[in-house]
C-alpha cells in the first residue's frame, strides 16, 4: 500500500496467516504523547517496494515447484465506453497440472492479480497451489493492468504518462478485465459449466471480495486475505492499521514497543545537533549521506508495517528474505543489545533483521523510489482513499492525524487529480453490514 501520499494506502495485508490480535492488556505507558516533528502521514504499505521489478533470482527457483505457462489476452481499456480506444495485452500465468477437465466440472481457482508483478504474486500463493490437487484444479493468474506486464499504450512511459492516460487504472476496469477474461477462457475450454472461485490476498483480496459482489453469475465463491475493504471513509477508525501494527510488536514485549515509539523523539533530537545528519548517517550504515530525518523515519515505518504483514511463523522470502516470527526476532535485537546501547543503535539492529536478514547488504539505500508515481499512489489518489491515523497511545509511530485536505493536495500536485473518497462505498458499499 504509499510515500508522501502514498502512505495511506495498504494493500498488502497479504498474509494467510496473519492473524490479527488485538490485545488488551496494554501495559499502562506514560510515554509524553509528541506530536509528530514529522511533516508526512505515516507511510503505509500498498506501495510494495519490490513488486514492479521482475521476480528475483531466488524467486526463480521457487518457480520449479510453480510451473505455469504465460499467455496473453488482448483486452479492451475502457469497458465502460464505446470509445475507440487501442487494446492492451494483459498476461495471465495457468497451471492445467490437476485439472480434471470440463466434463467433471473441474473448478478453476481464480487468483486476482493485484498492484505488482503477477509472477512474484504467484509464487509466493502457495495455498492455492497446494489446494489444486485436492479440488482437481486449473489455476489462472491473470495479472492486474498497469502492473508487470500488463501495460496499456504499450510502455510504462505513455500508460503513466499523465491523468488522461492513467485514468483506466482502476478497480472496475481491473474487475471486468478478469469477468472478460475468464469467460473467454471459459469458452475456449468448453468449460461453461466449471464453477469458478477467486482468490487474493491484500488488495487482489480486495478484488477478489468485490468480484464475488459485483459478478455472482461468474464466481461461485471468494477467498479474500487480509482484504482492507472496511479501510475507507469512516467504517473503521482512522488508527486500527497503525494500532494492530503496534499491537504486534507490543505482545512480543512492551519494551520493545516502548523502545520504537521512543525513538521518533530521538532521531528528530540527534538530527537537529550539529553533524547530526552525519552521525544518524552513520548510526544507520547508510549509503549516502541523510538530507533529512524523515526519510530515515520513512524507511523505519516502513520496515515495521512490512514485519506485521509478513510475520509469518516460518522463515519466508515474500518482502525480504526473512527468519520465521520475525518480529519477535527484531524485538529479541532491540531488548538484549547490551545495557549502554542507545535507543538508536537498538533501533538499527533491530531493522537490520528487516533490511538484512542475510547479512548481504554493505551500506542501505532509503530511497527506493522517492517520488513514487507509480501505479498504487495513483490508486490511493483516485478510488482506495484509505484514511491513516496514529494514535497518540496505542500507536508506536509517530503521531499523525489523518487530513484529507492536505492528502488531496498532494494528489493534485502529483498526478493533477481530486481523489473520490466515498466512491468505494458507493460503488461496493461496506457501510450497511445487515444488507449481506
Ligand atoms: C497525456 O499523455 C498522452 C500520451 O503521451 C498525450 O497524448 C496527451 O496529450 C496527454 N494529455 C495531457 C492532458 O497532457
Ligand atoms: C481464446 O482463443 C482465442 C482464439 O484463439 C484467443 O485469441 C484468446 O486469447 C483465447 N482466450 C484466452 C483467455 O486465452
Ligand atoms: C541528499 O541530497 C544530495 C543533494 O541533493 C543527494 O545527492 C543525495 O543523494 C541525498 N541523499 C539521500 C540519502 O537521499
Ligand atoms: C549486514 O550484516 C552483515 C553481517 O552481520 C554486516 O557485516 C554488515 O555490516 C551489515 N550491513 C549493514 C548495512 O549494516
Ligand atoms: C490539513 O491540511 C490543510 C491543507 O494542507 C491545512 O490547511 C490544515 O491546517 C490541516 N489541518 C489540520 C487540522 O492540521
């Protein structure tokens, strides 16, 4: 799911097994409540750093286990007009393996393509893949459009090029791309009568709950992981991602906590002494030299929000190549440094978990992408207006009251766009839960 903007949104919730666990037992903190120094909203996931580059070596090999086969469908930009428009070529992956064929009504196991790469996605589903067989399964994996592959106008340039080009980037347009798709997959495989379920974590979790609304006559049924659907307008308060974030690193222990809600104060104070830039510089193994604390706060937060939505119980490869629990691994850096370590140096070997996991990396880079017009920031700044808030006392990050004035700023300053913050609820609802 975000940078100045982008924070806001999330996708990747993803994660089968995370659970949510809100706990209760809050250990009483007196940490003096600091506005935040910091003058962005909280960075927030839905900007998956890694998901537009092709998947990584050690992703190729998983492969081996994921076979598929690539295929392409040529598919119309707007469904929704009759304008003459040029078409796309969206990529879909399919696994035929344990299908048990249109006669015995093998099922088709849909996953929708979310807000990256669709190999990277695929790879990393391991459900379905171990389900297929059980079900007599196909598996197709068609990928999201301006994602990857799946390029409108032929180039990343042109589709990302302005608000007019951009505009078919949407949740609708994506829906019906898959409705399309499927049917005519359908068709081709005389496989009218297959049922068809849909699957996605994160925001293809999201997909995969609103194609079920959307097109019942097309999908019998919907498994949507860690989908934020309730994460617009006012359904749910402004705080809860940033507070079940919190919450995780607070049940592996309350120092821990206590550590990285303290250290915001910290970073801003060493920033603001004389050298002090030089000194963080340092303190954080960075490249280059630090032009201003927030974006060390950035790359933190980030690092903290992607641990909550991977902490998977084993050692996984997902965001970064991570040791099972591993929250609990960072939290164990952070607590048992020596007694004089500083709040910062625990801050830094903590994160190094995170960052470093292998033990690989010479010096760290915090800019993956510091402009970040890239297909999700567009999203955030159109349809998935997702408010962000951290509170003052359940939250370990700093401070921050959501502002959709100041949100719809920036949106205008970077993609000349006004967001339509109640446009999800309109068109998918989520305020009326008696109506399901
Ligand atoms: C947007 O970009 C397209 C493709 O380069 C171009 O044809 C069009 O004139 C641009 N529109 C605006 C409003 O700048
Ligand atoms: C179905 O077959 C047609 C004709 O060969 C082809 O153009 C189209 O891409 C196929 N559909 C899918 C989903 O592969
Ligand atoms: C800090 O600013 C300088 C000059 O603009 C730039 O070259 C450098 O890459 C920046 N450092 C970081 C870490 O972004
Ligand atoms: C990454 O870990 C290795 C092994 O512990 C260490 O030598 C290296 O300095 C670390 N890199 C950074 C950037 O801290
Ligand atoms: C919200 O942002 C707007 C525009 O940047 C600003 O004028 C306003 O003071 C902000 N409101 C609060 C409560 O900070």
């Amino acid at each position: 799911m975000p940078k100045t903007r982008q924070q806001n949104q999330n996708s990747l919730y993803l994660s089968p097994v995370i659970t949510i666990v809100i706990i209760s037992i809050l250990s009483p903190l007196s940490l003096a409540a600091q506005p935040s120094k910091f003058r962005r909203a909280p960075r927030f996931v839905g900007k998956l750093p890694h998901l537009t580059e092709p998947p990584q070596r050690q992703q190729r090999q998983q492969q081996q286990q994921y076979r598929y086969e690539t295929r392409y469908f040529e598919q119309r930009l707007d469904h929704f007009s009759f304008a003459d428009l040029p078409t796309f070529s969206q990529r879909y992956l399919i696994n035929t393996d344990h299908w048990v064929g249109p006669n015995r009504l093998g099922p088709i196991f849909l996953y929708c393509g979310n807000e990256g790469d669709i190999e990277w996605f695929a790879v990393n589903s391991g459900f379905v893949w171990d389900i297929a067989p059980r079900f007599g399964a196909m598996l197709v994996f068609p990928e999201h459009r301006y994602y990857g592959e799946s390029m409108p106008y032929g180039s990343t340039e042109v589709a990302y090029q302005n608000a007019t080009t951009l505009s078919y980037l949407t949740a609708e347009q994506a829906l019906a791309d898959f409705a399309v798709f499927i049917t005519n997959l359908k068709q081709n495989l005389s496989a009218e009568a297959s049922p068809v379920v849909l699957f996605g974590g994160s925001y293809g979790g999201m997909l995969a709950a609103w194609m079920r609304l959307k097109y019942p006559h097309i999908a019998i049924g919907a498994l949507a992981s860690s989908a934020p659907i309730l994460q617009f307008e006012d359904i749910v308060p402004p705080e809860t991602f940033y507070n079940i974030v919190s919450s995780d690193f607070k049940r592996e222990s309350a120092s821990c906590f206590n550590t990285i809600k303290e250290s915001w104060g910290e970073l801003v104070s060493v920033g603001q002494k004389e050298n002090g830039l030089l000194e963080l510089t340092k303190t954080f193994h960075l490249c280059r030299e630090l032009n201003s604390t927030e974006d060390l706060a950035d790359w933190l937060e980030s690092a903290y929000s992607y641990l909550a939505m991977v902490d998977y119980p084993y050692p996984s490869d997902f965001m970064m190549p991570l040791p099972g629990y591993p929250i609990r691994e960072v939290c164990k850096k952070i607590d048992n440094a020596p007694d004089a370590t500083s709040i910062l140096e625990r801050i830094f070997e903590g994160v190094s978990v995170y960052y470093n996991y292998t033990g690989n990396v010479d010096c760290f880079q915090l800019d993956d992408d510091p402009h970040g017009l890239d297909g999700w920031n567009w999203q955030a700044c159109t349809e998935m207006v997702m408010p962000m808030s951290s509170s003052r006392d359940k939250s370990m990050f700093p401070a921050y009251d959501y502002n959709y004035s100041s949100f719809k700023e920036e949106c205008w300053n970077d993609f000349n766009v006004i967001p339509r913050p109640r446009w999800i609820t309109t068109e998918f609802g989520g305020h009326v839960w008696e109506l399901f």
